[in-house]
C-alpha cells in the first residue's frame, strides 16, 4: 500500500471534498443579542437552528473561532448513531428508567437528523445502514455479547446478534466471529451536514460571524479580540476546543482522534468486501476504530493515534504524526486485506471534549445565563443534536415561554463533575490510558483469551470509566 502521495492535514478529506466555504465577516465590533452563541460547530448550529424556529424574534448571534465546521465537526468519522457518553453511569445516579428515556431521546435523534437534513434541502450522502460492531478476538466477543445485552436492557429491542457468517453477510472483516447491529445509525458526510446547516441557519436570520475567537465568556458577555457580545444567555458550544477559553483549561480534556481514507475502491474490491447496506462500522478494541463506505466507495477509518496533547494543546490544520497513519493505514488491511494495494489519499486529525468522567451533558445556569454542551467523547454527531434541543426547551423554560418538556428532564442536563488533574498529570495519565489500552489489545490478538485483559480493567478503573 502506497503512502508516498497522502494527504496530511488541510484540515480534513471531508474539506478536500466538499472545498472550503467562502469566509463569513469577523464580528465588526460590541453589539447586543438575545442568545450568543460561542462555537459554530453541530452543537453551535443546531441550536441557533431549533431557537430560531422555536421563537422567530430572536436575536441571535454565533461566534466562530475559524470558520464553522472548523474542528471535530468538519473531521469526524461520519457516524450519526445513537450512542452517547456516560449513560451507564447515568442509569447508577439516576435510576435505569432515566437512562432508558436518555437512550430512547438518542434513538430518535437519528431520525431527527435525517428528516430535518430531508426539510432542509442538506444532502449530505446520508445512508441509514444502521450500526455494526464487530469481534475478531475470543475476548471482544464476550465484550460484544455483553454490549448487546446491554442494549438491549436499555430498550434497544430492535438490535440484532450476529455469528461470524452472517456478519460476513454483512461486512467481510478478515476474521470476524461476530457483530452486533442497531438501525439507529447512518452514514454521512461531516462536511456537507455542517455547511448546509450553516447555511440554513443563516436563511432563518441567524448571524454568523467567523474568524472571531472567543477568550473569555462571563454572565452576559462574550469577549473577542474585535469587541464584545453582550446578551441574556451565553451558551459554551466549543467542545473539544473548550481549553482555549479563560478559565477552562481543564474542564473537558481534548483528545486527539485521527483518521485515513483510501483511494475510491474498485468493484472487484468490493465484492470481496460486501458492505453492501454501507453500515457504519466499528469494532470491540479497547483502542477502537470506526470506519465508513463513503458515498464514492472510498473507505474513511479512523482510531486514536496520538491520544493527547501536553498543556490541551490543539492542533491547527490536522496534520497527523506519520506512526499513526501507518498505524491505522496497517489496521485497515488488517481487516481488510483486499485493500493492500490501496492507497492512502488523506489523513487527518481533530479534537473531541472529554470530561473527567466521560459524561456528556446539557446545563443552563438559570443565575447567570450560561449554558454549554458536549463532552460527548465522540459520539457528538447525533448527540449535538440532541443537545441543542434540550438547550433550546431549557432556554424557553427559563424565559417563561415554556414549561418542563421531556428533554429538560433527562438525566444528563444539570451535571456537575469535577476537572481534570493539572499538568503533568493529565499528560502521563491519558499516554499511559491510551498504552494499557493498545498493549490489551496486541495481548488479546495474539493469546487468544476469552475474557477481557487486565491491563483493560486497570485502564477502566484509571479513567474514570470503570
């Protein structure tokens, strides 16, 4: 497999596509709104959408650090699914009914998404193949089984198990002995959702200024380096960017997350592959990876690579360390030998929000008027959808043109957790997460072991997550 002519960085493949928009107008100086929003990603977007169309009169302004589609957003996998961060830990502190609805809202957010895609005129190459996971080691199969009935508790009572052939019906992943698969998934491309919702939301008389960094958000104010937004709410939409802001810098921890993707494939490729229902797909890896059918039969995958950053550094332009585009470049002919004479055409990198206990969560201080979302830990696509209509009914509540819905009640709005340790803590802590991880793994590939390595369950117990 030839690397010599890859694209590394230049954001995404995704922009590579698509083409970058044209630049919308930096903020020209102090204004007044009702609602600004900081971020102008999914999460930023979707909730300038459903406001506006929720109450037409308002005033609303979105603030773009670089242009809107900018970061995790504008490079992401293209996995609209229904999982979400901390619903376990959720179902603990909550009872399991709360995370039964908290599970049931992320169900029929897919359709969500896909039906206001539809209204909108937003084609952004939505399959809805559905979701399939799958199992290549004795020890992910355990993992696997117990995911399922896991799901399945938690009401998910139209997913379906799989043996090793009639996954290979499905997707032919060299040595698969089998999968797990929900309907409540779908294959898109990042990009083309994120630029049309932009510009839907521009067309409802949302104001979107780009090239216009936030440093610091206080009650009331939004502060750039070209003045300041002044309004009743202001909302925090910047997930795994959110270290940048004054006084964040160990809020949520911005992990690096990379990605590959191949020269379009030829027929007789696929037809040693199948993957004909284009599921998006991913695997049961302590260290794992998710992957795409692009809509011109290329195949996007990605995995962690270089976890983390020192001091929650981001990068700039999503160039990523060659040892990880090797490595992941190795991992797809892996599972898919019939791609070894590919090429690689681009790789790429980008940052998602994670908070010190792997929650994603909605919250409006109804005191000050701030509010913020994320921390979805990569599984943000559906999730901001999801979010912004909450931050929009938590909004209306608390203006008096509502009272509680469905949404303001879940489980996740209002979460308090507590920050990360500071630097070099967090640097060592997450390199050695991330090394337990991958040496699991390589021990479960080459031993065969039925049941889950330790070094998985220390590294479980050490983030937070165990």
């Amino acid at each position: 497999m030839s690397t010599v002519s890859t694209v590394n960085g230049g954001i995404s493949f995704w922009y590579a596509d698509h083409g970058i928009p044209d630049p919308r107008e930096p903020l020209p100086g102090d204004s007044n709104a009702d609602v600004c929003i900081v971020g102008g990603g999914y999460t930023g977007l979707w909730t300038a959408y459903y406001l506006k169309k929720a109450v037409p009169f308002l005033n609303i302004t979105v603030l773009e650090a670089s242009f809107c589609g900018y970061g995790a957003s504008g490079r992401n996998g293209g996995w609209l699914y229904n999982g979400i961060a901390g619903r376990d830990r959720y179902a603990r502190l909550h009872g399991h009914d709360a995370a039964v609805r908290l599970q049931q809202a992320m169900n029929d957010t897919v359709t969500e998404v896909i039906d206001t895609a539809a209204a909108e005129n937003i084609d952004a190459d939505i399959h809805h193949g559905g979701v399939l996971e799958v199992a290549y080691t004795p020890a992910q199969l355990a993992r696997l089984k117990d995911f399922h009935s896991v799901e399945i508790a938690f009401g998910e009572t139209d997913r379906t198990l799989h043996g090793a052939r009639e996954t290979a019906e499905r997707v032919r992943v060299h040595g698969a002995v089998g999968s797990t698969w929900t309907p409540h998934g779908a294959r898109i491309h990042p990009v083309k959702l994120v630029t049309g919702l932009a510009t839907a939301v521009e067309a409802l008389g949302v104001t979107i200024h780009e090239n216009t960094p936030v440093t610091e958000i206080r009650p009331k104010h939004a502060v750039t380096p070209y003045g300041t937004v002044r309004a009743p709410y202001v909302l925090r939409c910047t997930e795994g960017f959110t270290a940048d802001l004054k006084g964040q810098k160990r809020t949520w921890l911005p992990m690096n997350s990379s990605m590959i993707v191949t020269e379009p494939l030829p027929d007789s490729t696929w037809d040693a592959l199948g993957w004909d229902n284009r599921e998006t797909l991913g695997d049961t890896a302590h260290a794992y990876m998710y992957a795409q059918r692009t809509a011109d039969n290329r195949i996007a995958l990605g995995g962690r690579g270089h976890p983390y950053r020192y001091a929650s550094a981001t990068d700039n332009d999503g160039r990523t360390h060659p040892a990880t585009v090797d490595s992941l470049r190795d991992l797809l002919v892996r599972l898919f030998p019939a791609t070894a004479g590919a090429a690689i055409d681009h790789a790429w990198s980008g940052v998602l929000g994670v908070p010190r206990d792997w929650c994603a969560t909605v919250t409006l201080d109804r005191s000050t008027g701030l509010g913020w979302a994320g921390g979805y830990v990569g599984s943000g696509v559906a999730t901001a959808n999801l979010a912004a209509r909450t931050l929009r009914d938590l909004i209306q509540q608390d203006s008096g043109q509502a009272g509680a819905t469905d949404l303001t009640t879940l489980p996740w709005v209002n979460h308090h957790v507590r920050r990360w340790e500071p630097e070099p803590l967090r640097w060592f802590g997450v390199h050695a997460l991330y090394a337990a991880y991958r040496a699991a793994d390589r021990r479960e590939l080459a031993t065969s072991r039925p049941d889950t390595d330790p070094l998985a369950k220390f590294a479980d117990k050490l983030s937070g997550r165990g």
